[in-house]
C-alpha cells in the first residue's frame, strides 16, 4: 500500500477536524485535504490511541488515498464504515426514545413522533443515513462485484517520489534526481517523509516511503 498525505470525502457534507491549538482540517464534501507533513505523520498507525482516530475518520467517512488502489473502491469502502456507524446509532436513539415514552405512558401518532423526531435532530441523521445508500448503491454498481485491489504495477522506490499526488516515477534516478534540483520545495518534502521514516537521505540514493505509510490514521493533536 501507498497511503499519501491527501485525507479524502466521499460523502457531500463538509467535514472539520479540530487538529492542534484551534487548527482545523477541512476537508470539503466530495473533495480532499492535503495534509502537511506533520499532520500526515500523526495520521500513521502504530501510535496510542489510533483506534479511536480511525473511529472519527470511520464516522465521517474519510480516508487516507491509497495510491495503489483505484479511488472508488477506497470510496465505497469508507461509505460503507460510515453507514454502518450512523445506522447503528439512529436505530439505538430511536428504540431508546420509544422506551423512554413508552414507559412513560405517551402513545405517540405517526405525525407527533416524527415531530419529536426532528426536534431532536434525528431526521437529520435518518436522511444522511439514506443518503450513504444511495450513494453505496451508486458505488456498487460502478466498482462491480469484484473490487479491483491494485491500481498499477509496484512502483521503483530508489526513482519515485511519493510525496507527489499521485507519487511519479522517474525513468532514472539521475532523471528524478535532476527534476528535485530544479524543484527545491518538493525536494525538502521528499526529504522529509524520508526522515520521517527512519531513511537515511540523499540526492544520490533514494530510498522507498512506502514502509512509513502504514494502514489507518493516528492521534489527531487537540482531539
């Protein structure tokens, strides 16, 4: 797998992610955020409370883009954990609000419980629920019975920089090595990531990211 800084919505609702001292990530409906190199890194896997991270991006139904994989199936996948999470806590709000009145005598009619229903903000929530399978079923029939894994051939890690969406690989190394001479900013990022991922860097010999990338996010700070 190749997981790059792009943190990805498939759904229509933006969606804010509080992130460090009143830093938000916003990651508009059906679009993306590029993440910086700091932020990517608290997205790995492997670092306490990664669990409950990749609970929140499960919620909202965003996902780090695997490069390796075409962007629907990832997509159909990411829908598939939100729905799952929304349905089951509308089904819990709402067989608990029919307990509550129930045991307190109130018998409700259609009209007056869909009213409550609003009021509480669960129509809300009941037509994003509705939406995701639309959505799904959209999916589904795009990316077809068998969802397709592998996007491309592995790529050469010593001729590849993959802190470009998508990653690119060069013909050469003395090719990619030009190219990061004449792009400084994009070389400090390759730099980085290959810090980050315990490489020992230089111009001369390019080593692979894709060992640092691992699957699921992480602590998101101020969360």
């Amino acid at each position: 797998m190749a997981k790059i800084a792009r943190l990805c919505n498939p759904t229509p609702w933006d969606v804010k992610l509080p992130w460090d001292k009143g830093v938000m990530i916003n990651v508009p409906g059906f679009g993306h955020a590029d993440l910086t190199m700091q932020q990517m890194d608290d997205f790995r896997g492997n670092k306490p409370g990664s669990e409950e991270v990749d609970k929140v991006l499960d919620f909202f139904g965003l996902f780090l883009l695997d490069s390796d994989r075409p962007y629907d199936n990832q997509a159909l996948e990411a829908l598939e954990r939100s729905l799952n999470i929304k349905n089951a806590e509308l089904n819990e709000r709402i067989n608990h609000l029919r307990g509550q009145r129930s045991f307190a005598g109130v018998k409700d009619t259609d009209e007056a419980f869909e009213e409550t229903l609003k009021q509480m903000g669960l129509t809300g929530l009941r037509l994003k629920v509705e939406t995701l399978k639309n959505q799904i079923n959209k999916l589904k029939e795009i990316v077809g019975p068998e969802r397709e894994r592998v996007l491309r051939p592995q790529l050469d890690p010593k001729r590849t920089i993959f802190v470009l969406n998508p990653p690119r690989e060069f013909p050469s190394i003395a090719a990619m090595e030009f190219f990061l001479e004449q792009n400084p900013e994009i070389a400090a990022k390759h730099k980085s990531y290959q810090e980050q991922a315990g490489q020992t860097a230089s111009t001369s010999n390019v080593n692979t990211l894709e060992s640092s990338l691992h699957d699921g996010a992480s602590v998101l700070k101020g969360t």
